[in-house]
C-alpha cells in the first residue's frame, strides 16, 4: 500500500464530495474527468479502503472518509497557508527582521524610516534592539541579529562580518538666538569661548574633532561629554552649549530652537551597516540594508563638495 498522498488526490476528493459527480468535479478543478477518476483511485489504492459511493445518483463519501475530512480540509489549509506565506516572502511582504543599532538612531532617522519600509510590506514583523556598539558587535557576531547600524569603529575588517560604511556630513549646532547664526560656515576658532558638548574621548570622531580643533590653532574646552548626538541635539535645544555633530541627527531638530551651519575643516562621521557572514541573510534584510543605505545618501559626505548653509 502506497503512503504517500498528493494534495491534488486530496483536492481532487473534496470537489466530487461537494458537486457529486466525478464531471462537474473535473470542471471545477479544470482538468478531465479521467483524470479526476485516476485521482481518487490512486487515493483509494493508498489509503486502502473505499472513499466514495453512489447513492441517488450521486457520489458520497463514505463513512470512513468523513472521518478524514476534518484532517484533510486542514491539511489543505495549511499547505495554501505556506504557498501564500512563501508568495509573500518572495514579494519580500512578510518575514521576520531583528535590526540592532546606536540608541540614537531608535529615536531619530530610523523610525521615519522603518515606518515607511513596514508600510509596504504588512506582514513582516520587526524588532529594534538600541544598545552601545560593543554589544551590538557581540550581537552580530553571535548572529543573534539579521542588521546592525553603528559607529564604524571596530567592525570594518572583522572577520565574522559583511560591512558597508558610509561616511556622513558634520555640521556645528547650536541654539538659534546665538550669534553663530550670522555665520555661513562654522570653524573651531568660531567656537572660542562656547561651551563644547561632544562626542566621548575614546571614539575615533572625537580624535578628528580635536585633530580639526589643532589644525585651527585651537583645543577643545570640554564642558560636556555625551555618547550620543541625540543627547548632544537635547542640550543644545536647552541652551546649554553647542556641539559639532552629524547633520543627519542635527536635521531631526529642525524647528526646535536650533539651528546648524557646516563645519569647516570638514570631517566626516562614519557608520556602518553590518551583518554576519556565518547567517545567510534574508530577502528582507537585504533589502532593508539596500534601502536604509540609500535613504543616508542626502547625508552623505563628499570630501570636495563646498560649505553651504543647509537650514535656517
């Protein structure tokens, strides 16, 4: 006795029980009756026992196969659940995605973003994960996340990972009452005198920062050090210094009592968006990464692109 069932056999069973004859079952599955017949015989020989019998001129099921016919309507439901689910992942509309990154990004460029991603695809289901970088480089290379967005510090090079760096504009900060605003480029002897909040000691931007600083003749008179440009943005907003920052956090401050000018010598902060090597990345992913990376491309550095004042 054979053991293996199709889903045409079963399909082909279901359409006699409902219209009653072996044609106008053929016609509703669009195939011939011979072939209709061939399907419920080739069942009947699997299953070893009859399915169907004749009474008052039509086909019926047997008692033994409206035992089956609760298991067989979910077997076929869920087969047409799995085909629609593997439509949808192909159309990249469903799946699942776990992106981790700087807490800043969580509150900043990133849900605008991720908002406008999820809206063409209802069944995919994401989570955001903010958190430092070193742990964000644990995540990835323990491949406990399909996207990592972060400082490109450490993870450029490593071998566990795939990663794409883009380097994005600076601009100086500050609150729009302050007499920064009349000018149209901001340099580190601009900032004589002002209160500095800026990025911690350790990180490689602030390395540029101070190295812009000397070339200027000036040094960086600390007054707060802040992991985060968001956090940086929120003192600015309450008056309480400026900062030279990425434009890219700066511009989510637009109207809210700041304003930012380019920062002259330019000097780039660089990100990077990663993933682990060792977890073949998803459709989703893929496309998340190539479409979260153009959406930086109006923030992009270009080392030989003039100041301009890029608000007011």
């Amino acid at each position: 006795m054979q053991t293996q069932l199709s889903p045409r056999q079963l399909e082909a069973l279901l359409a006699v029980i409902e219209h009653g004859t072996m044609t106008r079952a053929s016609q509703a599955l669009d195939i011939s009756q011979p072939a209709v017949s061939r399907l419920i015989a080739d069942l009947t020989e699997s299953l070893g026992f009859a399915l169907l019998e004749r009474r008052d001129g039509r086909l019926v099921p047997t008692q033994e196969a409206r035992f089956l016919m609760p298991d067989i309507k979910r077997s076929l439901d869920l087969l047409e659940r799995i085909s629609d689910a593997g439509r949808n992942i192909t159309r990249r509309k469903a799946g699942e995605l776990r992106v981790a990154c700087l807490p800043g990004f969580a509150i900043s460029h990133l849900p605008g973003f991720i908002a406008g991603f999820l809206t063409h695809r209802p069944g995919v289901t994401l989570t955001l994960e903010p958190d430092r970088p070193e742990r964000i480089l644990e995540w990835m290379v323990g491949a406990q996340f399909d996207v990592g967005i972060t400082d490109a510090d450490g993870f450029e090079g490593h071998p566990a990972l795939e990663s794409t760096r883009i380097d994005i504009r600076t601009v100086c900060i500050f609150p729009e009452t302050s007499a920064l605003a009349k000018l149209s480029v901001i340099r580190p002897r601009d900032l004589a005198g002002q209160k500095l909040i800026h990025a911690r000691r350790e990180s490689a931007y602030f390395r540029q920062l101070q190295a812009a600083f000397a070339q200027d003749g000036q040094s960086i008179q600390t007054y707060i050090e802040a992991r985060q440009f968001t956090t940086a943005c929120e003192f600015v907003r309450h008056g309480v210094g400026v900062a030279v920052i990425s434009e890219l956090d700066a511009a989510q401050y637009i109207g809210r009592g700041v304003a930012f000018r380019p920062f002259v010598p330019a000097i780039p902060h660089r990100l990077s968006l990663v993933r682990p090597i060792h977890k073949p990345p998803s459709l989703i992913a893929l496309e998340f990464i190539e479409e979260f990376f153009a959406s930086l491309q109006h923030f992009a550095f270009t080392p030989a692109e003039p100041a301009q004042i890029r608000n007011v």
